[in-house]
C-alpha cells in the first residue's frame, strides 16, 4: 500500500543527528577513529535521512500505546516480508523459513559457528565489509581471501582462484557480499550462478549477506537463492530493512535458509540462547517498512543515485585525478585515489587532515583496498558537495 502522504520526500534538509546520540556523527568517537571531530562524518553506513512517514507513524503509535509487555510474534510479518521479496526481487520463498536475528552481524556469527568447526576457512573477497574478517577471527576460523580482480574499472570475482580454494576440504563456507560493499557491485544472475556452482560442486556452503539488496541504480539485485535450486538449497541468506529503510536502530535481521537440516541447526542455536525473542518497536517499524514505505524507498534512490550522478560529474570535472568506481548499488561509494601517489597511512591522514573526510581508508577492507577509500553518500547534496570542495582545495594543495 502506498502512503499519499510520500509524494514527494525532503532529502536535502539537514537534521542534526548529535541531538540523539548518533555514531557517526558523535564527536568523541569521531575524534577517537580520527584524532578530531570537525570532519564529514560520511564513514558509518547509515543515512541522514529520516525515515518513511508510515515508519514514524508506526512508532508513534506504539509508543502511544504505553505498554510495552512481552507480544507474540506478528504472522503478518514474515508474509510482509516474502510478498515484497517476491515483488521487487522475484524471489519466492515461504514465510515459515525465515528466521529473526538481532542483526545481521548476529546472523553471520551464528551461521559460521553453526556450519564450520574451529580452524577451518571462510572465504571473503576482499576488499570487502571489514565484520566479514572480525567474524571469521573472533570465531576461531581462518580467513581465507579469494581477491576481487579490478578490470578496466569493474571489479570482478575471480573464478579461477575461488576454484581452487574452494577445492581445499577444510575451506567450509564463503560469506557472499551481494551487493557488494564497498566495491558497489551488484553481481549478476551469470556470476552468481558460477559462484554457486563452483561452491556446490566443493562442498562449501554459502553465507549470503544481502543486506544492501534494495538500493541498485538500474538493473536489480538477484538475490543468490533464486538463482536455481542448487544455489537455494547451499545457502543462507541474510536479509534486512536497516539499509534500506534506515532502521538500524531499530530493526531486526532475517535468515532465510532453505534446507531443512540447516534451518532447524540454526533455529535450535537461537533457541538455545534465547536470540528469539522480538521487541515491540522493531516488529512495527518492519511491518510499515515492508507494507507502507515502497514510494519512500523509490524516492531515496532517485536522490541517492543523484548524489552518484553529482559526485562522478564533481570529479571528472574538477578533480580528475580521483575516479569514482561508479557503483551499481549501494548508498557507500568506492573512490580511486592511487593517482594521488600516497601510501595507505598517507591516504588515511590526506583524508582527514586536509580534505576534512571521515571515511573509510581502503586498507580498512583488507590490504587489496589500500590507495581507496569509502564514502557514504546517503546525506543531503550540499553537504556532500560541501566536502568534495574541501577535497578539491586539498588535492590541488598537494602540487
Ligand atoms: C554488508 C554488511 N553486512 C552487515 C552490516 C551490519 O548489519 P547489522 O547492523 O544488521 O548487523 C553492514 C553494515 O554496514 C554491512 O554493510
């Protein structure tokens, strides 16, 4: 259902996020990643935007209510949430295989503690989401990488190398970045398809992390698992509102897992710990995400991909020697600035000290990213246009 009241959206106002405590935009955390705190806070993925008017409502409401006791779980939810995966990404799945997480970074601990034993590899392909590594460590698996190729500009899988660690017997998982952060790509049902083949015919599952899954500028996102059967049947995958709708707040993460075997392993571990349990607040909020806030998602697209079209334009023009690496997805970009000539910790500091950025430095993503850096673009245009003219003064100033 559409809400009249979305027709036509304010992105461009600024709202100060300080007031309520927002990380990316707090002073002392700024200033204990960065060393100061009068910096473009464009590092943390969230968006400076508020939310849908159905979503406000929807809390609104609620809180209205005043009691806030134990709820059973919502049925509507669940079919919310596979009507519009069917709608708007062809992918038909039954309610009653999704599971509810906290987050999705719960859901990916719990996946690779579920279908891997200690010591045994995860693959990731860097550079990507830096959790993917924290995760892979902190329980007690090897990180094993199988690098993102970058060709004439588009980064690519590498088929040839993933056939080879997948090959390894004590290689058990790969963790899918699909769209990809930071790299912007939205891979295609042809490389999901080889993906997914090489990893059947190796025995390695599949975590598939979609998170990014409704912001593509043009052509959609295939989600892995309605590739084919095979692909379904080899992986889980990790769904959620929180970039979409920016909620990540307030939302809950999803699994959907379509082998029986697997699904019940992993709803046993949320049983066990009793990560089952939903918050009154979370169910509205997804409910008028997933029922009310399609026109609002149309809408922040537009605009973001406007800010996509407004920073390549900004760079070509007046910045050339920095290159966009033009995303196909997500509100995070990917910039290039090897011709810059400066060296990991060189880049991080140019960022901060002269151009005035908290963003993400490549290496961050694994050592394949040194000489990029990530920036979220998900805030009004003319506080990112305010930024690219610090970044401007400051790539002419060094020489
Ligand atoms: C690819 C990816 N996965 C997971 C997360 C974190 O999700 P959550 O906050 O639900 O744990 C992020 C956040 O930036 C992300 O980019």
């Amino acid at each position: 259902m559409i809400d009249p009241h979305e027709e036509s959206i304010d992105f461009d106002t600024e709202i100060d996020r300080t007031v309520v405590g927002a990380l990316k935009h707090d002073p002392e955390v700024m200033a204990s990643v960065f060393g100061r705190s009068d910096l473009w806070a464009s590092w943390v993925a969230d968006m400076d935007f508020k939310a849908s008017r159905p979503i406000e409502e929807a809390l609104v409401r609620r809180a209205a209510h005043g009691i806030f006791g134990y709820e059973s779980d919502n049925p509507q939810l669940p079919t919310a949430v596979a009507n519009w995966y069917a709608k708007r990404h062809a992918w038909q799945f039954d309610p009653g295989h999704l599971l509810f997480s906290p987050r999705t970074l719960t859901s990916l601990a719990v996946l690779v503690d579920r279908f891997s034993e200690k010591g045994e590899g995860v693959i990731v392909q860097p550079p990507v989401f830096y959790d993917f590594k924290l995760i892979v460590n902190a329980n007690g698996r090897r990180l094993v990488k199988n690098p993102l190729k970058l060709e004439q500009g588009v980064y690519r899988m590498d088929f040839d190398h993933l056939e080879r660690v997948a090959a390894a017997p004590e290689n058990r998982l790969l963790i899918l970045c699909n769209p990809h952060n930071p790299v912007g790509r939205v891979w295609s049902k042809r490389e999901l398809q080889r993906l997914s083949e090489i990893c059947a015919a190796n025995g390695v599952y599949v975590i598939a992390d979609e998170i990014h899954g409704d912001i593509t500028y043009g052509q959609g996102y295939a989600p892995l698992a309605s590739i084919s059967t095979e692909a379904s049947r080899n992986c889980a995958t990790c769904m959620s509102p929180v970039k979409s709708f920016n909620l990540a707040g307030v939302a809950n993460s999803m699994i959907v897992i379509e082998g029986e075997e697997r699904r019940s392993q992993c709803r046993e571990w949320f049983s066990r710990f009793e990560i089952n349990k939903n918050n009154v607040f979370t169910t509205a909020a997804m409910l008028a995400a997933y029922t009310k806030s399609e026109t609002w998602l149309d809408q922040v697209i537009g605009y973001l991909k406007g800010n996509v079209d407004t920073l390549c334009d900004f760079l070509q023009q007046r910045i050339p020697s920095v290159r966009l690496v033009e995303p196909e997805g997500t509100f995070l970009v990917w910039l290039d600035f090897r011709a810059l000539g400066l060296d990991a910790k060189q880049l991080a500091s140019f960022l901060v000290q002269e151009a005035g950025i908290a963003g993400n430095p490549g290496h961050w993503f694994g050592r394949e990213g040194a000489g990029f850096a990530r920036i979220n673009i998900a805030c009004p245009r003319k506080v990112m246009l305010t930024a690219l003219e610090r970044l401007e003064k400051a790539v002419a100033g060094l020489g």
